[in-house]
C-alpha cells in the first residue's frame, strides 16, 4: 500500500504528520487518511511526497509493491 510506504518514509525522517503536511505542503488530516489507506493520491500529491522524501515517485511506488 502506498500509504504505508510513506508512513515508513516518514518514520525514517523521524518528522511528524503535521510536519511531513507542511513540507508537503498538503493538510495534516491528509497525511493520516493516506497512510492509513482512506485516501487516494494524486499524481500531484505523489510527486510533493517524492520531492519532500527526496526521491523519485517511481521509488515509492515501487516500494508498495506497485
């Protein structure tokens, strides 16, 4: 699931929702429902994610197994 993959990304940085949300600059509330599965990303939303984790969106979504 591409949400546990950010979850995990986000655990390595050892930063908060909240945190990773401004970076990302999406709400906190998103950054739950994605990693929990609620919620879909967008294209958008995938490559803010890759440039916050600085790395390839290709990368995260190969590492939930997609």
């Amino acid at each position: 699931m591409l949400g546990s993959a950010i979850l995990e990304r986000r655990l390595e940085l050892e930063v908060s929702q909240e945190k990773l949300a401004e970076m990302a600059s999406v709400h906190r509330n998103y950054v739950g429902k994605v990693e929990r599965g609620e919620q879909n990303l967008t294209i958008e939303t995938l490559v803010r994610f890759a440039v916050t984790f600085k790395c390839k969106p290709s990368e995260l979504l190969a590492e939930a197994g997609l």
